[in-house]
C-alpha cells in the first residue's frame, strides 16, 4: 500500500500469514512469494496507519505544509519477505535490488512502523541500525531490543517484555501463587521472556517453576502429549503462557484430549484478547485466564476512514486493490471473478459484486471497542509525526546539533530524527503520555484481562484492573477482584503451592533435589522460636527465657524454688510450724507444772533452754521456703547452725551433768559436782554456742552464701537456690554441730545403764541417735537433689532432728505430767530399781 508526499514513512504488517514459497532470498532470479490466509485484524492495523497519515495531513497545527506519505508493506508473516521490505525502504530501490559498493545518500523512508513479530523486528531493525532509520515498532514486546548497543534506533510503543513479566509477577504475589508452570514459544519473543521471567523471580523470590516448557514450532503431536502430560502430573496449578495464538491452538487440542482442568492460565499479551480461543471447546479449561493486555485506547474517526473501503475505489493501485479484494472476499465470504475464470467447474462459492455493503453486516473488522495494537500503531505515527514537527521548530542558531545548527527536512538524516523522537513527548487524544525511555521503551501501561464465560454460554474477555510502571520502576497492581471470574467450584482464586507454608513455630528444610520452594516444615528445637510464616531458621531465645509450646515465641523460664505455693512448701511449711507449736504447748506444760520432781529434776533451765532452741529450730526451716534473696540465704544457714549448736550443747551439759550426780553419788567423789554448777552449765552452753556465731560471722564475712540462678539442670527452667559462698565455711559449720552431737551420744550411751528409775541418759542416748542418723543421711542426699529439691531435703532434716529431739527427750517427761502423775513424785524419782547385770 503506498502514498506519496513530502515525507515517507514506511511501514511492515503480517497480513497474510502463510506463503508457499520459503526461497525468498536474494536469487539470481527472485521470484514473488504467494501468501495465502488473511488476517483482517492486521489489515485493520494497516489501515489505522493509513487513517493516522491521513489525520495528521489534515491537521494544520502539526506539520503544517508538510504532507505524509507512506509505504506499506505485507511480510507474509516470513522472515525473508520482512528483510526484503527493509532492505527496499532503507536502500531507497523496489523489487528487486542489486547491492552494490556505492550505496549511499538518504533514503526515502525517513521511519518505519513494525513489525508484528519480535524475530521478524530484531532482524529488520539490525538493518535499519545500520542507516540509523529510526524504527517504531507496535507489537514488538521481547526485552533484547531494549540493547541500545545494538539497536541504537529502534523504539517502540508497546512495554518490554521486562515490564509485563514484572506485571505478571505482581499478579502472582496478589494471589500467593508461589508454584507455577512457565510455557513459551519457540521464537525470540517466547524464549526471551523466559530468560526474563526467570532472573526476575530469581532477584524477587516468592516462587518457583514447577517445569519450563518450549512449545514445538508447528503442530508436533508427540512433543505436545509430553508437554501436557507434565502439566496434568504436576501439582502446580498456575501456568503462564508466553506464546502466539497458534501456539495455543495446538496447545489446547491436547489440553481437551487430555482432559486437564483444575488449571489458572495466565496469557501474555500474544493470545490474551484472540477470539479463536474463545470458543464454546476451549472455554471449559480457559475460562478464568487472567492476562497482561496491551493498552486499550480510542480513534475517533477511524470508524468511517475504514467504512470507505472499497474495493471499486479508483484511487487504489493494483496492489492495494489486491489487499482490498482479499479483505472483502474474507468479509462477504464471496469470491471476486478473475481473468480467465470459467464459469463450468467452479465451485458453489458465492461471488462478490463490488457492491456489498461494510454498514449492513456485523464484523470484528468494525468492533473498534477493543483497539490495543491499533491504538500502538497510532501513537507509533504521532510519535514520528511529533518528531518530525519538533525539526520543524527548531530555531537556527541554538540547534542540538554541531554549531547549534538545525536539521531541515530537505537534507534530513536519519539519526537527526533518531535524536528527536527520543525526545518526543505528547499525549493522545485518549489521555495517554506518549514518550520513550533511554532504551527506546514507551512507558509502560497495561490492562488485565479475564475470561468470564456465562451462564448462557457467552464469553467476555472484560478489563478488571491495570498494572501502571513508570520510569522502569515497579507502580502499582490495580484489581477490581470482585469483578474476575474464577474457574473453581469455590469460586475463588485457586491455591498454587509446592508446600504449605509453615506455620510459626517451624522452620523450613528445603527438599533435597527440589527447588526452594518444596520444603518442609520441621518444628523449632527447644529454646528456639520462629514468629513469622515461612522462618528459614528459628531463632535462640535469650537466656532467661525459653520456648513456648507453640515455639513461635519465648517467655520467661519459670524460676523454681521452694515456694509456700506449691505442695511441698505446703507440706514442710505446716509441720515447721506445727513443730514451733507442740514446743510452746510443751514449753507451757512445763511452765504450769515447775514445781514438780519432773520438770525439776537434772536442771530445768536447761530443759526450757532446750525448747526454746527446738522452737528456733522449727521456725528457721522457713527461711528455706520462698524466693531466696541475699538475706534469707546469708541467714538461713546462720540460724540452722547456732540454733542446732545452741540445742545440742544443752543437751551435751544436760549430758554431763547426768554422769557428774552419779559420780558424786559414790564415795569420794562429792567434789566434782562444784565444777557443774548452774553458772557453769550456762557457761558451758554459751561458749560453745558463740563458737558457732563465730564461726558463722567468719563464713559470712569472707564468703556468705548468695542467690544464684542457675539453669544447668533445667534446659526451660531457672533454678534460684543459695549458693553456699565457701564450702569450707559449711562443712565446718556441720562439722562443730556433728562433733557436740557425737560427744553427747557417747557421753549418753555411757550413762544409758545407771540405776536410777528414770534415766534420762536413755532418752538423750535415743535423741542423738536419731539426730546423727538423720543427718548422716542427709549429706549424701543434699548433694545429690537439684534445686528446690536441695532445701527441702535440709529442711526435712532440720525437722526430723528436731521432732526426733523433742519426742525423745520430753514425750517421757509429758507423759508422766500428764497420764501419770502419781510418777511426779520425788519419792518415785529417788527409787531405785534393782541392779542390772
């Protein structure tokens, strides 16, 4: 298709999409391909760079006095046919041309629009780099021609490849979709997106190819069975599709052979609006696609421009009247009548007139309510058309170019060009920014799409959000979620996930052989903690606090102690105090009944001094129940030794005092009772008690005891015990209190046999028996029991001894007070019994 004018633009459309021919070369003798099948909406494009050229000479605020002109071309959807299109615009000779060795001057076409295909533009845009002829391509998308060491003048108004899977992987991320497949086709534009999609799931993470997939060039069966079967064995239930229509086709005859639903297909700009997907077949397993559409926008005008088509219009030439004829034999499904054409033998088909009319019938061809790469086209020419104007204005004398000289339209290069539409900046009349990127890239907008299938069987491929990028920067995901429609029983966006993502608690171990995102998910160890969804690893609580059940967060370690609280604390506390209780009821006893021969007999000082250290006894066993603290410990082995020392020396003066009346007894020895008189047993009883205090003070001072949390018995526990400071200081402290125990032992086991009627060495004998056995065994089992458990066997000492010490030495003497006082007499106490042998 051609016009003429002041400047040329030249353009490359895939009208047809089949040729017979594939030698189409540079032969000694080139021969014109044949295309056959007809693609009325590229024609469509065609024609909205015809209507742009047209509505731009008709503007007179842009190029004014300047005409357009164009020259379109049809590649056939070949490659070869494309480069013959190049080489003719940007060596400035027709079919067919003779490279030779002075190829030089402008050429005629000043920019190119094209082309459809990514393979197809990387090929015609190496060429038109070559004369620095500025190329717009509108439907061009693969990322590699963002290189502008290679293609130095191609820029197009259509986003990268880059920036729709950027898009896609926004739509992935709203969804939680982290397991997904990835199927392209096998050209530039499949396998570049592919590349792409891959570093950028990489550099962003939070998904996984569940398989990469090529899709066969051409309908290979076997191939195809393969592709699918991976699909339908595969729990991914995402697949992305960077592929052209017909790739599709094929792919989905399989799909339905198959049978494979439960899929959400993600389309890329390719196939996401093709109507011959839309089908009452395919619906069944595409209804829900989401996918990245390019930008939808309005031509006023352009309506009628394409209703004037005709094919009897006398303005066509030859070429243009073919394409016309083509489009309406597609449209009116007739055939025109061709020379040499007979009547016998012709098939039923329907001829054409020439009169038919576009206004009468419902076509695709006039649904302008979609227009996306037309809309591309259109701004691809503005863009030039912008260009071209800004040279136009350029004042002499303060020009980008050497001496700030301007470029003129009479001996324009191509690279002045170059540099001004680099430089373009305009907006549609639908609201749109059009300009470029340093890589030549148009800002990027897209519109989202989904495939909703009605009840009553119809289909709409309606816009529900759009994805808006600028500067090369991720922008915002907007979706109206509430209008997509949802191919799933539940209605709902499906789950795509190698592995469930693991709660906290847990942290993830990746499967050996698999990608990061197949894992499982092993709880958190003891004392770590993982708070988050998806933890890689769980975190070390500090050392005062430990893991929860839950292990998704640490709390406090629970501090054991002997505690009033608890059972046992409970338990030790109640017979401490009971035990301070019976030697009050017992000290009572005494009191009321002083005057008697029992309470009287062998000292009775001595006996309240005895209950009155018992009772201590009972009472400072409390001091190892509740939180230890600095004074409780510095006191509680204090008050255990000098009240035991205090007790224990009574009874070893109690002891003597026994043996020295027995010794005074016989004949001779009434002197030896002067050395045990009441000043010398009070003497006796407080100087071995301050050798305890002394020996408690210098313990204190040099290295008292002190609480001490330890947590080496207990991994979630923390033990609060009292250290003992110096283990000297306490041995010798248990040491003094075991030697006035075994001195009185003896000294009582001694008298245990003298004759009186009421031998109260018996009862001391039993006493310290008792009392060192008690604590015989407490060592070994004090060392032995871990925290609280350490107190509570001492103060289950302290009051075995000292119960066994009360029983022992009063229970006798109540029991004569109180069921026996006949026995209370002086008369009963100086009987003697007969000798024993």
């Amino acid at each position: 298709m051609h016009k003429f004018g002041d400047v040329i633009l030249g353009g490359i459309f895939n009208i047809n999409f089949y040729t017979a021919s594939s030698e189409l070369y540079f032969t000694s003798e080139p021969k014109d391909p044949i295309c056959y099948g007809f693609a009325p909406q590229v024609f469509r494009q065609a024609q909205t760079m015809a209507f742009a050229v047209d509505e731009i000479n008709r503007n007179s605020k842009l190029l004014p006095n300047i005409s357009l002109g164009y020259h379109l071309y049809n590649s056939c959807g070949n490659l070869g046919i494309s480069l013959r299109a190049a080489l003719s615009m940007t060596s400035g000779r027709g079919e067919p041309f003779q490279l030779n060795e002075s190829c030089y001057g402008n050429p005629p076409v000043l920019g190119i629009v094209g082309d459809t295909s990514s393979t197809r533009t990387i090929a015609i845009s190496s060429i038109a780099s070559l004369y620095m002829v500025p190329m717009v391509s509108y439907f061009a998308t693969c990322s590699c021609l963002s290189n502008r060491r290679l293609f130095p003048s191609f820029f197009r108004t259509i986003p990268s490849d880059a920036f729709q899977v950027r898009a896609m992987l926004q739509i992935i991320r709203r969804y939680n979709w982290t397991w997904f497949g990835l199927l392209t086709s096998d050209d530039d534009y499949g396998l570049h997106a592919a590349r792409s999609f891959q570093s950028d799931l990489a550099q962003s993470g939070g998904g996984c190819l569940a398989y990469l997939e090529v899709l066969p060039w051409g309908n290979d069966p076997g191939e195809l069975k393969r592709i699918v079967g991976i699909m339908k064995k595969s729990t991914s239930r995402v697949v992305i599709v960077f592929a052209h229509q017909k790739d599709m086709l094929n792919l989905m005859e399989e799909v339905i052979r198959q049978n494979v639903t439960g899929l959400q297909w993600m389309a890329s700009e390719a196939w996401t609006t093709a109507i011959v997907l839309q089908t009452p077949s395919y619906m069944p397993f595409l209804a829900g696609t989401l996918g990245i559409a390019i930008r939808r926008g309005e031509i006023p005008g352009l309506r009628e421009f394409l209703l004037r088509i005709r094919p009897d219009n006398d303005t066509l030439s030859s070429q243009d009247n073919n394409l016309v004829k083509q489009f309406w034999e597609h449209v009116f499904q007739c055939k025109f009548v061709t020379p040499g054409m007979e009547f016998e033998g012709q098939t039923q088909e329907r001829l054409c007139t020439g009169n038919e009319s576009l206004r009468n019938i419902e076509t695709e061809f006039l649904d302008l309510s979609n227009l996306r790469p037309e809309y591309n086209v259109y701004k691809a020419v503005y863009a030039l058309a912008h260009a071209l104007h800004d040279i136009l204005q350029c004042v002499p004398g303060s020009g980008p170019f050497q001496g700030q000289s301007c470029a003129s339209l009479q001996g324009l290069e191509p690279w002045q060009l170059v540099y001004y539409l680099q430089r373009v900046n305009f907006t549609t009349y639908f609201g749109d920014q059009v300009s470029f990127d340093e890589s030549g890239d148009a800002l990027p907008i897209y519109d989202v799409m989904n495939w909703m299938w009605h009840t009553d069987g119809s289909t709409e491929v309606k816009n529900v959000g759009a994805v808006n990028e600028l500067a090369s920067k991720i922008g915002n995901l907007i979706l109206d979620e509430d209008k997509i429609f949802w191919n799933f029983e539940s209605k709902k966006p499906p789950k795509s996930v190698c592995s469930e993502s693991c709660p906290p608690g847990t942290r993830m171990a990746r499967k050996k052989g698999e990608p990061v995102c197949c894992f499982d998910c092993i709880p958190c160890s003891e004392g770590e903690v993982s708070n988050k969804t998806d933890s890689t690893e769980c975190t070390s609580c500090p050392g005062d606090f430990w893991s929860n059940l839950q292990r998704d967060h640490c709390v406090p370690k629970i501090l054991e102690y002997l505690s009033y609280m608890e059972t046992l604390g409970i338990s030790l506390t109640t017979a401490s105090l009971s035990g301070a209780l019976l030697c009050t009821i017992v000290f009572g006893i005494f009191t009321y009944h002083r005057t008697t021969p029992v309470v009287r007999a062998n000292n009775s000082e001595l006996s309240f001094l005895i209950l009155l250290s018992l009772k201590l006894c009972f009472l400072c066993s409390l001091l190892f129940i509740g939180h230890p603290r600095l004074s409780t410990c510095q006191l509680r082995q204090a008050a255990f030794g000098i009240s035991f020392v205090l007790c224990v020396s009574c009874i070893l003066v109690k002891t003597m005092v026994v043996l020295a009346v027995f010794k005074a007894s016989k004949p001779g020895g009434g002197g030896i009772l002067k050395w045990f008189g009441v000043m010398q047993q009070r003497g006796t009883v407080v100087f071995l008690t301050l050798i305890q205090a002394a020996i408690c003070t210098t313990w204190l001072m040099l290295s008292s005891p002190t609480p001490h949390k330890n947590t080496q018995y207990y991994k979630d526990k923390i033990i609060v015990e009292c250290v003992v400071g110096s283990t000297v200081g306490f041995g010798i402290l248990l040491g003094y209190i075991g030697l006035l125990a075994i001195l009185s032992f003896l000294l009582a086991f001694l008298a245990r046999n003298l004759p009186d009627n009421f031998n109260e060495a018996k009862f001391i004998t039993f006493s310290m028996l008792v009392f060192c056995a008690v604590w015989i065994a407490f060592i070994p089992a004090y060392i032995n029991s871990p925290g609280k458990y350490a107190d509570a066997v001492e103060v289950f000492a302290i009051l075995a001894s000292s119960f066994g010490l009360l029983l022992a030495l009063f229970g006798p003497k109540c029991y004569i007070i109180i069921l026996k006082p006949e026995k209370n007499t002086k008369k009963a106490l100086m009987e003697r019994g007969t000798p024993r042998s």
